[in-house]
C-alpha cells in the first residue's frame, strides 16, 4: 500500500522551509551589500526564494506521482537539473555576502585604522593653521607702529586690519574659533564629522548586519568631504610670514602653504577586494541548498503503478495481477 504523507508536516519539511528562509535571507544581504537598495534586495531574495520553493515542490510531487512513471521520472530529472543551475547561477549572491561577513574582523580592524587616519588629519590641519596664525598674528604684534610695506598694507586692508590690539585680538580670536570649528563658507563642520565618525564606528565596529553597508558608504561619503573641506579651506587660511627687512621695513616674504588632503579608505577598498567564491562563502551555499533538498532526498518514490481492486465481472489489465 502506497504511504501518503501529503498532509503530514515532517522533520523533513521543517529542514526544507529553514533552508528556504536562510537562502532567502542569505540573497538578499548578498545583493545588499552588493549595493543594491533595501527595497531591491528583499525582492530580489524573495523571488529566488519562491523559485526554488516551487521547483522542491514540483520534484517532490514528480518523485511521487502513482502514473506515468517513466514520464514523470524524466521530468524530475530536469527540473533537478534545473534547481542545480540555478543554485549554481545564484551562488555568488550567496558566497560573497559570507565571504565578507567571514572576513569581518579583517574589516572593523580596517575601519578603526581609517577613521583614526581621517581624525588625525583633522586634527593635523588644526594645529598646523594654529601654528602659522600664531606666528603671523606675532609678527603683527610686533610690527605695530612701524614701517610697512605696500604689499603688508594691502595685506591688512583687504582683511580690514589695523595694526592694534584690539584688531589683531579680534583676528586672532576669529581665526581660532573658525580653526576648531572648521568653519568654511559660514558652515561649522567639526562637530558634524564627529558625531558621523562616532555612528560609522559604532555601526561597523558593532558589525550590525543591515548597517554596515550604509556605514561602509557613509563613510567613504565623508571622508571624501572632509579631505575636500580641508583642502579647500587650507587654500583660504591668511596666514603670511611677515619678517622685518634689513631696510627696518615689515614685509610679507612668504604665504602660508596650502595642504592637500587626501581621502583613500581601506576599508572600502578591502570590502571590494573580497573574492566572490571563498570556502567560507562555497560551503554556506552547499549547506542551505542541501538543507532545502533533504526533503526531496527523502520523499517517497513510487516504484510502480498502484494496484487497484477490480470491481465485480471487470477485466483484469493486461500485464497486471489485481487481488480479490
């Protein structure tokens, strides 16, 4: 007697829809960290997820059927065959999501040295502007009252400066305050930079799955801001050297050197160069696909045509003993 286990829930199914769910899962952080949106992502790893569900079903109820074996036998083959390409086709989704996420010691440790690299540069800026305002804001003091030259003169007048204390005071105090702040183009920035740096450290130092992506990004955003920002506003810092001639005249014999700041993130850059097939990323997809298919390993086969009873004064089919 054929068994029929067709409204029974199973071990076996149980397995199957864990399976189902960590290959869903697993497709869309595959296709979220590969950039996609969140929206994007979950689409496209429910849509594998409901394929594969469909093709388990499909062998499972070929594997099972009680008529046309042979034909049957036939289209499980192909509809295997298929189920294991596309398995094959959707694996770089799968195995590059758990590659980087096997790699994310690697990568925090990546992340601290690149935050670390861009709040020492912050900081670098700060004290040398500090140094060389200082410097010019000494030779001011010093030259007050005393001959200048015209190109000193014009210096001072297009800053609206006199030399007097209470000028040179109010410039000092000015460009130190705007110095701490990063205050370009009337926008503060430190503070800004700082709470965004601490929330990308915490996110990807937490190793929050659904965050790291946008804290990766994130932080790539800013530091590419922040090298632009203090470029561009070491190029605005009017901070002259002012030496005293030996004809007793105060003279500007050097402007304050620009810097170029640079923003290179090597986090990114490791993320990026993680391999799409790694063992790590190969073994998860072999087991989600091996946990979805052990309800198909042990589905029932029918080995033949189900014997039937023949009713009163019918004909036995040809080939075919019926009981009774």
């Amino acid at each position: 007697m054929v068994r029929d286990t067709s409204n029974r829930i199973t071990i076996a199914n149980i397995v199957a829809v864990i399976g189902i769910v960590l290959l869903a899962a697993a497709l869309f952080l595959g296709y979220f960290y590969a950039g996609d949106n969140m929206g994007v992502s979950i689409m496209k790893g429910a849509a594998w997820a409901l394929g594969f569900t469909f093709l388990l079903w499909f062998m499972i109820k070929a594997k099972g059927t009680q008529n046309e074996i042979k034909k049957w036998r036939i289209v499980e083959i192909a509809v295997l065959v298929v189920y294991l390409a596309l398995a094959v086709l959707s694996s770089g989704v799968i195995s590059k999501f758990f590659s980087i996420y096997a790699s994310s010691g690697e990568l925090k440790e990546a992340a601290a040295e690149d935050i670390e690299k861009i709040r020492n540069d912050i900081q670098l800026f700060k004290d040398d502007a500090t140094t060389a305002k200082d410097e010019t804001v000494r030779s001011m003091t010093t030259a007050m009252g005393q001959d200048l030259s015209q190109e000193l003169t014009d210096f001072l007048l297009s800053h609206r400066l006199t030399l007097n204390t209470t000028s040179i005071d109010n410039f000092d105090a000015d460009w130190t305050s705007d110095i701490e702040s990063i205050n370009l183009s009337g926008y503060n920035y430190d503070e800004v930079w700082k709470e965004e740096l601490d929330r990308c450290d915490e996110k990807i130092q937490g190793w929050s799955v659904l965050s790291v992506p946008k804290a990766v990004a994130t932080l790539k955003d800013l530091s590419e801001q922040i090298a632009s920002t203090l470029s561009e506003m070491s190029e605005t810092l009017p901070f002259p050297t002012i030496t005293l001639s030996e004809a007793g005249i105060w003279e500007i014999t050097g402007q304050y050197e620009a810097k170029t700041y640079e923003s290179d993130l090597n986090v990114d850059s490791k993320l990026q160069a993680i391999k799409t097939y790694t063992p790590v990323g190969i073994a998860a997809c072999v087991i989600i696909h091996l946990l979805i298919l052990f309800n198909y390993f042990v589905a029932f086969r029918t080995d033949k045509i189900r014997p039937t009873r023949r009713k009163e004064g019918d004909k036995p089919a040809d080939g075919i003993l019926l009981n009774g």
